[in-house]
C-alpha cells in the first residue's frame, strides 16, 4: 500500500518551517500576516487605525476583524502557524 503525502499548509512566519495539518494536535493556527511583529519577515501593511480598534474593541490589525471587507480577509491570504510557535508567542 503506497501511503499518500501530506500537501503542506505553508510556511510558518514564526520559525520559517513547513506546516503540516497532521503534525498539529488541533491543526494551524491560521493568522493574518497583518497581526505579526513589526521584524517579520512575512509582516503586510494595515489600513486598520487605532481608533477602529478602540471602537471595535479589538486590537487585531486584520481588517476583516473590523468589517473593512467581506468575511475572509479579502487583502492577504492567512498564514499558517506551527501550535507550538503560537503558544510561544513569538511571532
């Protein structure tokens, strides 16, 4: 029995390795590369303000977390995260 390979999720902006959907207990972390450190390599630009985040009461820098497009994040493609980079916090 030949076993299939897993096609990779991509990338992950926090360690720079290949993300695989089976090595995640609870799959990727899917993030918008809007809401990483300002010396990632993957960082986008926002168009998201201060103020909206105030009024919309969340600090997310993805517009689509603020109603500036329609659902899934119309301005760049989400990016996934190891589980294990994400619960360092270090992106």
């Amino acid at each position: 029995m030949t076993r299939l390979k897993e096609k990779p999720m991509g990338i992950c902006p926090a360690c720079g390795q290949t993300v695989f959907n089976t090595q995640e207990t609870e799959g990727p972390v899917w993030t918008c590369p809007t809401d990483l450190s300002p010396d990632n390599p993957y960082l986008q630009p926002s168009a998201v303000t201060s103020a909206q985040q105030e009024r919309d009461g969340d600090y997310s820098n993805c517009p689509s977390a603020h109603g500036l497009d329609r659902g899934e994040c119309e301005y760049y493609a989400h990016l996934p995260l190891h589980g294990a980079c994400y619960d360092k916090g270090d992106y």
